[in-house]
C-alpha cells in the first residue's frame, strides 16, 4: 500500500492505480475532533486528512448522530446538521474533503443530500431493508447515494447485519449476511457504490470475519451469491456429513449438481492449506492459483446431475434475493 502525500492526490491514487498498487488516504471518525473550528478542519486537510464523519455516537457541534434514546429501531428524523455543520458542509466540498454520512442522524443525512454538491461517503453502515438498525441505510438513501456518486462501506458488527438488532446478543456476522447486505445494496444503487469498511476497530462480539485474513470466505460468499441471484433461488443453512454448518442453494428446478458440492469443498481444502504457507508471497501466489483454478471451473461446470439427496435442510431463509 502507498499512502498518497502531496496535494495532487487524485493523480497519484490514478497513477498507483495504472501501476497495480493501492492507495491509502488518512481519514477522520468524528468531526467533534475539530470542535466546530474551520481552521483545525483546513489544518487536518494540509496534515493529509481527506475524509471525515461529522458525528460520532454524541452530539457536537456540526450535528446531531444517529444514537437515539428510543433505541436502534427509533431513527432520528428531527435534528440533523447544524449551522456550523452546515459551513464545514461547504468548506469540506471546497477542500475536495468527503463527507462521511456513518453515525450521521436520518434528517443529517438528508442535509447533505440537500444542501452538498459532491459525492459523499457511507463508509460503514449497512441495508436498513434487510436489518433495521438505524445505523443502517434505507432504500431511499442509498439511491440517493448512488445519484451522488457515492459510495457505502459494508460493516462487519452483528447487529447492524442480522434481523433483530433490538437483541445484539442474538445476531450473527457472517460472510452470508454480509453478502445477503451486499446484494442488496448491488440490486437497489448499483455494484458502483458498493465497498468494505469493516469496522474492524470500533466493534465487539464474534465475528466470522475478525480480521482481514478472512476476505476469502466473503470472496466465496460473495461468489455464492452472484450464481445465487443468476438463477433466481433460495438460500438453505443446512450441515454436512461431520456436522458442520454449510450454505446450499436451491435452484428449484434448476438443481445444483452434486459436482459444484464437491468442487467447492475441495476449493475450500486448497484454502485452508494455501494458509498454512508461512511465506507471505507464496501464500499469496497459491491462493491467487487456487481462486483462478475454481473460476475457471465454474466457467464451464455442467448443471444437470441433482444434489438435494446430499443435503439435510434445516432451516430455510425466508427472502428470494
């Protein structure tokens, strides 16, 4: 990774771009850091800060957060972007700094919508549609996003993407659920404003995914996801023969041959052993071997021979994506 210094970033992230390196740029979560001065804001641009929340979970200056005392179900409608949020709004646009709408109340997000000009950010926050945390996005927003231009990062915190976050203790982060968001915000702003924010830093529980070692896994389901929508089926949890929790997909007609089972548990095999490889570079070259290997395959898999025998269904979800 580079991290891009100098003031004409947009050209250097081009030019890592064109050289096949990633580029990184320093970012802010909570714009009370700045304590409603334009200034500290002008000086965090000049140190190389280019994106920046308004809010926390707390009330300052620049506007009101999501965090509402009728809990994570009861959105915040009424306040939204103070005056001075509203001048750091403007002087953010000038500095070419992006606005990051995560933590940001539901009347603040429409503030931007309204009154900003350039595209904004959601770096990490979730579809208000499929788990309805008020953290989370509505349908409406993130097509107001996409019409922006912006972007939304997927988070990783079990209850901003299972169906009851009124009972954190009883959510689930899975690389399924995230796909399940991914789709989601695929279908209803486009594969342009999807991204990972992961929240990595500022979330508690078990997670599936609790580190960027994990990516892989949300490769898979993500890949899952895409045949799963291609032919329009339904997701099962079901276990297999040593009992472990897997994920099939029924076709309905259309059956998932026993052949994709096999290739995909043996895919997964070369995974697990690709990740036993201590050195960095060569861990990387055979996983880069694995993945290119089974895409290849599924390019030209059959889809005739039926699967449901080799499956005990437990429990089916209730959405068609």
């Amino acid at each position: 990774m580079y991290s891009c210094w100098n003031r004409n970033r947009t050209t250097d992230i081009r030019k890592n771009a064109e050289a096949g390196k990633i580029s990184g740029l320093l970012t802010v979560e909570e714009g009370g850091c700045c304590k409603g001065s334009l200034g500290v804001l002008r000086r965090m641009y000049e140190l190389g800060v280019r994106m920046m929340t308004l809010t926390w979970n707390l009330d300052n200056e620049l506007a009101a957060p999501q965090a509402n005392p009728g809990g994570p179900l009861a959105a915040q409608t009424q306040r939204g972007l103070t005056e001075t949020g509203f001048a750091f709004l403007a002087e953010m646009e000038r500095l070419h700094m992006i606005v990051d709408v995560s933590h940001l109340s539901d009347r603040g997000f429409w503030d931007i919508v309204e009154h900003g000009t350039r595209p904004f950010a959601a770096s990490h926050s979730n579809c208000r549609a499929l788990c309805p945390h008020t953290r989370n996005l509505t349908d409406a927003m993130i097509r107001a996003l996409a019409e922006k231009g912006g972007i939304a990062g997927l988070n990783y915190y079990a209850a901003f993407l299972d169906t009851d976050p009124a009972h954190p203790e009883a959510c689930r982060s899975t690389v399924e659920r995230i796909a399940e968001h991914a789709a989601h915000y695929k279908q209803v702003g486009g594969i342009g404003v999807l991204a990972l924010g992961s929240d990595f830093d500022g979330i508690d529980g078990h997670h599936q995914l609790e580190t960027a070692a994990g990516m892989p896994l949300l490769a898979d389901a993500l890949r899952l996801f895409q045949i799963f929508r291609q032919y329009d089926g339904q997701l099962f949890e079901y276990q297999d023969k040593d009992g472990n929790d897997m994920v099939g997909i029924s076709f309905g007609t259309l059956a998932l041959m026993r052949s994709w089972l096999d290739r995909y548990e043996e895919y997964m095999k070369e995974v697990e052993k690709c990740n036993e490889i201590k050195d960095v570079k060569k861990r990387g070259e055979a996983l880069l071997k694995a993945e290119a290997d089974f895409n290849l395959w599924m390019d030209i898999y059959p889809e005739s021979e039926a699967w449901q025998e080799r499956l005990k269904i437990q429990k089916p979800h209730l959405q068609n994506f």
